[in-house]
C-alpha cells in the first residue's frame, strides 16, 4: 500500500470518526518547497462534504493523523493546505525495497484482457518521413508504457500496400525507370519507389497545364490529365487480379518492405503482427454486404455504398465506390475484424494516427458499433499534432519531406559536432565515440518528442534538442552516465543495506520522495496515452540528483555508511533513469 493509500484510508475513517460523515475521495499534492512537510492534503476540496472553516478542518485532520498514523511525524497547516512531515524511517523502508528491486516501478502483466497498439502504418509508396517518425516513436513508447503499467500488449501495425498512390509510384516506374533496382542504384527500396511517386506528381502536373492550355478548367484537368487516367485503370486491373500489375506490385512493395526495416531497426522500433491493406479490404466488403442486408449500409443510384451517419451527428460516408473498388475505411473495417480473429484476447485497440484523421476514426468506431462488434467501445485513436520545421510543412508528392534515415543520421552528426566542441568525448576509441553519437543523436531526437503532449504540435528542432543543458536527451543522459562514474569510483561494497534510523538530509529525502512517484506516474502515462509524463517525470529527476551532487558529498562523506547511502541512492536513481528512458525507447551510455 503506498503512502497515499494509507493516509486516504485514514482521513476517510477520521471524517467518519470525527464528523459522522462519509468522504468520498482526498487530493493530495506535492508540498511547496517553502514550506515544511512531505506530503500535502488538499482541505479546499473537502468543503464540498462538510461545511467548515478550511483551517480548522486541517488542524483536525493533522492531530487525528498524527495520533493514528506513526509515519506522520508533524503538520502544518496553511490555508486550505495540510502539510504533512513523514518520519524518515518510512522513507528508508520505501527505499530499501528500491534499492533491492531493478525493475521498480514496473508491474508484471495480468491476466486481464490484452491491449493492441497499432503505429507506424505507412504507405508503400515513399520512404518513411519525420512525421512517420513521431508516430513510430509515441506508438512504440506508449506500448511500453502500457506494458509497464501491468498490460499485455501486441504491437502491430497495417501497410497501405494498395491503392491510386501506389499505381501512381508503380506507372511512373514503369514509364521512367528503365527497369533500375535498389541494387543497380544503390538506393534504398523505399527510396527509389519514391522518387516514382514524386516523378507521377511531376508529369501529373505538366498534363494539367497542357490541358488548362487547350481550355479546360483546372477541375476538369486534373480529372482527365492521362496519367490520372491510366493510374486509375492499373488499379481497377489490380483489383481484377491482372497477373503483371500484380508481378509488378509485388516486386515493388518488396522493395519498399525492405527498407522500412532497416529504418525500423535504426530507429528501435518493433512490431509483433503485420496487416496487410491488400489482405484486409476484402474482408471489409463482405462485411459491407452483410451490412446492407442488414440495413447498416445503403446504395446510392450510381452503385457506391454508404453508412448514413447524421442521426448520430455526423455525415453521410462513403464505404465503396461506384466501380466496386474499396477506400480506406473498407480496409480499416476488415483490418479490425482480423485483428480480433487473430488475437481473441485483445480487449482493446489503440490506433496511433495523425489528427488529420480524427472524424475518420469518429466513423470508424461508429460503424464498428452498428455492426453489433461490442469490442467496438474499447477502440482508442491517440491522435496527435504535425510535426513542423523551420523551413515549413513537409509534401512528399513534392518531395519535400524529411527523410527518416536522412535525420537520424544527421542527429548523430549533430551530437558528434557539439560532443566535439564540448570535449565530452575525449579519450574515446572512434568505434566508442561513433556508437556514443549514434545513442546520443537517436535519444535527443526522441526526447524532444516525445517530451511534447502528443496532441500539440511540434516545431522541430534538431540543434536545440541536442543540447547538453536543459530539458534534452543529452542531459539526462549524461546524467545517467556520470552516476555510472560515480559507482565505478565507490571504494566500498554497498549492497548491504543501511539501517532504517539513519537521518536523512533534505537532498537525500527530496530525491527518495520524488523515487517514490515513479510507479504512480507510469499508471499515469498508461491511463492517458502519453509518454511525455514519463519524460517530464525523469527530468525532474535528474534535476532533483543534480541538486543533490552539488549540494552533499558522496564518495567524500564523513563515514562510511553516508557513503554507502549515498552510493545507493545514486544507484537507484541511475536504475529509474534507465527504466523511464527505456518506455520511451532511449538507450543510455555508460560512459559519456
């Protein structure tokens, strides 16, 4: 039972004994560091159950705790605020049960139903970007978290391997490239396939001038422009089950599969399942016709089929097209049918998508509902904000994207430049000093990310988020490594524990009180999607050990036994450091 378990139980019996009267919930909140106490109990809030001056109530309260509760040591009592000093032999206790434990904080899976987070899902036409990137990293980092949290998860996510936007990569190939491979270029799979889809845009556009030239308006131009046209014709013959559009499709994709792994790889993101679009939007259209039998669905006088919506407060969605081909909602309705097939444990889904795709969603799991699917009402979109730059907003059918693989190489540049003018590295062999870059680019390029509320949008800025000071991957990682230091130095054995009188000072409390919020604040992070509580979590931490180092002496303490706390302390502090930066997928260095 933690700490404010135990004080709740209690003011809830004090209001019984005290007042007759029953109390529902009790805040609690961190003490303000002007005033003395550990922990606060939020009086204000209890006027809504019995009518009293605020002070009086917390004189009352503080007493009935201090009598009852031999870890309350003293309290005061400030406006609406009861703060409460906790004996120290608490805190030792709490801590001993740290020191011990390297997976503090971290709740074994239950038995419960599993949670399927699905992230990353890109389309088979273009390499993946900086905005794939965010969504890789808070979907890996929120699987992790949920992980923590005591679920069992499955990570997946759904290739968009079909469509116009493939043809269109596809014709241009089949036009421009002269049958070029990743091996006789050198490129990367998701590369070349690409620059066929920014080649398509390029031509597309050309066409629309011509056309617009001859009198056409720009509607009915970008309507007609041939290469439109026959786009349009090579998925209709895809769909038909045409043996060289589907030899070229397949040849292409593999292309593209190939290199999304090497940059998932780089980048330290897995999966456990892979979906196919192809293999799912077939099973989305018999549902559709199950639907229109059952009257879920409706067809209009040109042969598309819809849901109508407006009685819930939405629109009309279009669910097939005139021609019979699917969209994306098809697939998306046969995608989380199969997933449930496959994995009959999965009590609920987290689809990790841009917001752009927000009313998508809204539809999605609307239609799930009128299906009869009841697993329908554990559908979750973690829906999040644009990640910009500078320059602007990123287009790939311009080709004005950020390439994945093209930043992670140069945050490791960028970490390499300022290690270097810093000295941070020196004595270094080159492979330690390269492999150090590497972790030090990838974990300032995942902090500065992931630190950020996923439904904000980010300005994204790789020299600043490489930055040694501040609320950056470097600092905490270097945080990190100069407890490694600190340990590596330590002249005693210190896995003996330290006896619970000992008298801790206010540094050495602060950091115990703020290693006691760790597991809270996973369930946290769990509850609400969001790995930037853990960030924001351990840079408080790291600023409570650096505050810490510069006020108390470790390794020159007077006795021994300081030492050796002061050692372990240290050593748990590194442990939590490393865990709450393993949930959002950052490495550590040991050395730095």
């Amino acid at each position: 039972m933690t700490l404010q378990e135990s004080l709740s139980q209690h003011i809830k019996q004090a209001f019984v004994t005290l007042y007759n009267t029953p109390l529902e919930t009790v805040e609690f909140q961190a003490t303000r560091k002007d005033f003395e106490g550990d922990i606060t109990v939020v009086t204000f809030s209890m006027l809504r159950t019995i009518k009293m001056n605020p002070a009086q109530l917390g004189e009352d309260l503080g007493a009935y705790l201090s009598e009852h509760i031999d870890e309350v040591v003293g309290y005061n009592v400030v406006k609406g605020f009861l703060n409460l000093v906790i004996s120290d032999v608490y805190f030792m206790a709490f801590f001993q049960t740290v020191n011990t434990n390297p997976t503090f904080g971290f709740v074994k899976p239950s038995s419960a139903k599993a949670m399927m987070v699905e992230y990353s899902s890109p389309n088979t036409n273009k390499p993946l970007h900086l905005g794939h990137i965010r969504n890789n990293l808070l979907g890996y980092s929120v699987a992790e978290i949920l992980k923590a949290s005591g679920k069992k998860v499955y990570k997946t996510q759904i290739i968009n391997d079909r469509g116009i936007h493939i043809c269109k990569s596809m014709l241009a190939w089949q036009r421009y490239g002269n049958n070029e491979t990743p091996e006789s270029t050198g490129l990367k799979g998701d590369k070349l396939v690409g620059n066929y889809y920014v080649k398509f845009d390029q031509v597309y556009k050309e066409e629309i001038k011509a056309l617009e030239a001859k009198g056409l308006s720009t509607e009915d131009a970008k309507v007609q422009a041939p290469i439109l046209l026959e786009a349009q014709d090579m998925l209709l013959k895809w769909e038909a089950g045409d043996t060289a559009v589907v030899a070229l499709w397949e040849q292409m994709n593999s292309w593209v599969y190939a290199g999304f792994e090497l940059t998932y790889k780089t980048l330290g993101v897995d999966f456990d399942s892979y979906y196919y679009e192809s293999q799912t939007y077939l099973l989305g259209k018999s549902f559709i016709k199950e639907g229109l039998q059952s009257g879920v669905f409706f067809k209009k006088e040109d042969g598309s089929v819809w849901c109508d919506l407006t009685p819930d407060g939405l629109d009309e969605k279009i669910v097939l097209r005139a021609d019979g081909t699917a969209v994306y909602m098809t697939q998306d309705i046969g995608t989380a049918i199969q997933r449930l097939k496959d994995f009959p444990d999965v009590g609920g889904m987290v689809y990790t998508v841009g917001n752009e795709q927000d009313y998508h969603f809204k539809v999605l799991f609307l239609i799930l509902k009128k299906l009869g699917f009841d697993w329908a009402k554990n559908l979750m979109h973690l829906s999040y904000g644009m990640v910009d730059l500078p320059s602007g907003k990123m287009k790939s059918r311009e080709g004005t994207v950020v390439d994945a693989d093209d930043l992670i190489v140069e945050m490791a540049s960028t970490a390499k430049e300022i290690s270097q003018e810093l000295g941070k590295l020196d004595g270094y062999s080159e492979s330690d000093k390269e492999q150090t870059y590497n972790t030090i680019g990838l974990g300032a390029l995942k902090y500065f990310i992931l630190k950020v509320d996923p439904k904000k949008r980010i300005l994204f800025d790789p020299k600043a988020s490489v930055d040694f000071q501040g609320n950056t991957g470097p600092f905490i990682q270097y945080t990190y490594a100069r407890i490694q230091a600190i340990l590596r130095k330590s002249p005693l054995e210190i896995d003996s524990e330290v006896p619970l009188d000992y008298q801790l000072h206010d540094k050495e409390k602060s950091l115990v009180k703020h290693l006691q919020l760790f597991p809270e604040v996973i369930q946290q992070a769990a509850a609400n999607y969001s790995p930037a509580l853990v960030a924001n979590y351990v840079y408080d931490l790291v600023k409570e050990f650096n505050s810490f180092y510069q006020n108390v002496s470790i390794l020159g303490a007077e006795t021994a036994t300081e030492i050796k706390f002061r050692v372990q302390l240290s050593r748990a502090v590194a442990n939590t450091i490393k865990n709450a930066l393993s949930l959002l997928g950052i490495a550590v260095p040991e050395r730095m």
